[in-house]
C-alpha cells in the first residue's frame, strides 16, 4: 500500500505530546510585534505518537542502503562504511566542537584535518591539499580556479580547457563554470584518449586537460605519461578527475602519472556514506607551483600548535564556511588509520579482482562495451537485449525486484545502452555471484518474457515514475486540498 503523506493522515485534535502546564510567568505579548504574529494557527498535521513513528518506519522500509544489500553503482564507490568511522564522527569530540570556540580550543580538530591533509598528499602524491570543498564538483572548480590563476599569474589565463568524451558531466560543467570553452578529445577504439588527436587539438591557448584515470568505462590510460609529456609541452596543467581512485589507492598515485591538480571524493573513496545530494567532501590536491592559490584558510602546524593561516594573498578565496564539511573528515581519517598504507592497497587490489570476476561472469550474457582487462569498475552494453525490444534502463528496474540497487546507466555516454557495474572491494566473492546470478536470469527473462521486464519493478510501493518531470518540474510542497 502507498504510504500517505501525515497531512493526509492528520485527524483534527490528536495530539503525539503534551506540554506541561506553564510554570514560569507568562512571556509579554509586545516581545512579538503584532506584525510578525500569526493571525491563524500554522497547517501541521495532527497525529498521534504512534501514528507518527509508524508512518517513519514505514517509509524507511521502501528504502534502499548499503547496510541493506549490494550497489553495484559504477563510478560511484557506494561501499560499506565501516561502523567505527560513525562513532568517532559522533564522538563528543568532534560532535560537539563549535567552529567559532576559536584555535585554542579546537587544537585536536586541527590536527585531524592537517595530519589527513598529510595522508591525502601521500595517497595522491600531491605537496599540498586543501580540506574544504564540499563535494567532487566543487573540488573541481576549485582547481581549475587554481589553474586559471597559475595561468593568469603568468600573464595568460588562457581560454580552453581540454576533456574526453567519456567524461563525467561535472567536468565540462567545472570547466565552463570557471569562464573556459570546453573542447572534446575523442576516445579510441580502445576507449581510452585519443593520443593523436590530443596532440592535434593541444596549443599554447590550452589550460588544461581534466583527465580521470581509470577512466569512466573502468580502462586505465596507459599512454599517461605520454599525455603528461604533451600536456606540459603545450604549457598546460594536467587535472585528474579522482573520482575513481578506489582503483589505485596504494598501488599508483596521480603525482607520480605526471597530474598537476586532482579531487578526491571522501564520500566516495574513503567511505563516508552518501546518496541524496550530501553531505560530502571533495578535497583538492596540488603540486607546489599551485600552492599559493589553495582556498583559503590553510592548515599550518608550528611545533606542537596547528592554526589557520588566512593570509594567503594569491589565494582564489574561500569555498566554504569554517572548515569545511567536518564531520567527513572525520571518517575519512579514521578510515585511513585504520588502513594503513597495506589496508590501502588492499583494497583496489581487491576491487580490481571484483570488479574483472563479475566482467567474466557476466561477458556470456551482456556484451562488454571494451573487452579487456577492467580496473574497479566494467562496462557492459544492453544491445543485444535491445533485439528484444529491452533497455538498459529495464534491467536496471529489474534488479530492483531481485532486490538490488540499479547500477549506474546510459553512462558514460560513449556507450549505447551502457551499465556499469562497480562491485567495490568490500563486497564477499558470494555476495557477486548472488548479484551476477540475478544478471543472469534477467538476461534470459530478455529473451523469454521481454514484457516482464519492460514493465518492472514489481515489488515497490511505486513502479515507472517520470523521473525527467520530478527534476525539472520538483513538486515538494504539499498544499491542502482547497
Ligand atoms: C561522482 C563523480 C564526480 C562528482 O563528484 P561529486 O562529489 O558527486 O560532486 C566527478 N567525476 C566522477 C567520475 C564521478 O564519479
């Protein structure tokens, strides 16, 4: 059954609690100017307690999280949050710290962030991080702020910045954002960049090429350091999108493939759970010559006292309030203690094996968008179900009903009929053979009963909604029926 909304439920007069009788002297009715006063009480629903709990629990039952089954949502990381990482977040500690109980105060807040700066740089091998962005997208304007003002410092800001067709949507958008044209380097047959037409489209008006590596269909680019190379001859800065960094943690770091500047995404790579816009953390690394730019404040330690350094007059300003969405950091960092450089490496070894085991289990059935070895995420295409009149997009609904999230679809867009699949390392060997068993069988319900899965899901309060209209045309304000 629908849950309905409790405006619907409200039944005039039922009340969930009681204020106690009023036991302090009666506040001055002029403390309100009349003007600001209600005239008629506000429209809140009635219910009681119980109405209220049950209609919560209710809904979290439709619900879908990571604590409940598997994500195989590519490029996406929606790994397991270890549980410890939620306890020091909500340890009082760091809970409870105010950002405006000033330096003196807040020293173990500070040398969290700086020592987690210190273990980002050497993940990455960057020289500096800046802890403050709030998300992977805006980690991303922030460095391509960063390098527009390299560029401007040495009196060109230039006017183009370089981006693959395979790439995430965000990057076009943080490039374009930032006042720069955004130009197109075209993928090989391999899938990866297109090494030959990268040297055609580079020149001295270049800023930039924002490169995620592995790329979005899972491949790595193995010509980097060639890329690098003609990068840099042009002048240009070389960004890494790190959003796919779960597939190199302790085994390459970005510094070292010749990147100048690369995101992180906290909430993705080290854990912290996400979904439904936030929160997050997208951190910016860099290499020294772009120092001087990183959002201001820095953290700076001297001796045993760490502080905020706000003088930083080449800074391109501040991207956040206080520091930051702390509480991330916080996870992250306990996270990566918890690791360890082995524990790091461990796991992209890990989602490498996951994610190439299901690539074979599933190559009988789904055609493979580039068959080859695949790092922490594969590619498959939904073209031979199409032949049945089948889209990617149904058997992503279908997984639903065999209780599964949908892995990411249509994307990247170099891919007809994509789905991708990340199984990340913290899923069990028994836990992908259930997953790519439930594949299987959608597969074959493509060729025998193309209708069922046209039509799914089956199993939810809600089948086929229009998502296009929820997003453009957002409906979140209920008014009562008049
Ligand atoms: C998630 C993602 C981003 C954007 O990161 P947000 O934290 O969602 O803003 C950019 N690029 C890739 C490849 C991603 O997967």
């Amino acid at each position: 059954m629908p849950e309905s909304l409790l405006f619907e439920k409200s039944t005039p007069g039922r009340r969930g609690y009681r204020l106690p009788a009023l036991d302090v002297p009666e506040p001055r009715a002029a403390a309100v100017p009349t003007s600001a006063r209600r005239t008629t009480p506000p429209a809140l629903p009635e219910l009681s307690e119980v109405d209220v709990v049950r209609h919560y629990t209710r809904l979290s039952r439709e619900n879908y999280g990571v604590d409940l089954g598997f994500y195989p949502l590519g490029s996406c990381t929606m790994k397991y949050n270890p549980k410890i990482n939620e306890e020091m977040a909500r340890h009082p500690g760091a809970a409870a710290a105010h950002p405006l109980q000033g330096e003196a105060l807040s020293q173990g807040a500070l040398r969290l962030m700086y020592e987690l700066e210190q273990g980002l740089k050497e993940v990455a091998g960057m020289d500096r991080v800046s802890l403050q962005p709030a998300a992977g997208a805006q980690g991303e304007f922030a460095g391509i702020l960063m390098i527009h003002a390299y560029h401007a410092a040495r009196g060109n800001p230039r006017r183009r910045v370089i981006i693959p067709d395979s790439a995430h949507g965000t990057n076009p958008a943080s490039a374009a954002l930032a006042g720069y044209e955004v130009q197109t380097v075209h993928s090989n047959a391999e899938g990866l960049v297109d090494v030959g037409d990268l040297s055609k489209l580079i020149d001295h008006d270049c800023a930039a090429l924002m490169l995620t590596n592995p790329n979005t269909l899972g491949l790595f680019e193995k010509e980097i350091v060639q890329i690098a190379k003609i990068v840099h001859d042009a002048g240009a800065l070389l960004y890494m999108d790190g959003a796919n960094l779960n597939a190199l943690l302790g085994l390459v770091r970005p510094g070292d493939m010749g990147f100048d500047v690369v995101h992180f995404n906290l909430h993705k790579t080290f854990s912290t759970p996400h979904g439904g816009g936030g929160p997050g953390a997208g951190p910016i690394g860099v290499k020294a010559p772009l120092a001087a730019y990183l959002p201001t404040p820095t953290i700076e330690r001297d001796g045993a006292r760490f502080f905020l350094d706000h003088n930083r007059p080449q800074s391109i300003g501040r991207l956040h309030s206080f520091y930051g969405n702390f509480g991330i950091l916080v996870r992250a960092y306990t996270y990566l203690r918890r690791l360890g450089a082995a524990g790091l490496a461990e796991i992209s070894r890990n989602a490498i094996l996951n994610a190439n085991y299901v690539r074979a289990r599933l190559a009988s059935a789904y055609q493979i968008a580039y068959d080859r070895a695949c790092m922490h995420e594969c590619v498959f295409s939904a073209k031979r179900q199409r032949a049945k009149g089948v889209h990617a997009w149904d058997i992503a609904k279908r997984l639903i009903d065999y209780g599964y999230y949908p892995p990411t679809i249509n994307f990247p867009m170099v891919v007809e009929e994509a789905i991708m699949i990340e199984p990340p390392e913290s899923e069990a060997r028994e836990t992908l053979d259930a997953f790519c068993d439930a594949m299987l069988a959608i597969a074959k319900e493509c060729e025998e009963q193309p209708e069922l899965v046209k039509t799914a899901p089956h199993t939810t309060a809600r089948s086929r909604l229009d998502e296009v209209l929820a997003a453009r045309k957002p409906q979140v304000r209920w008014t009562p029926p008049t």
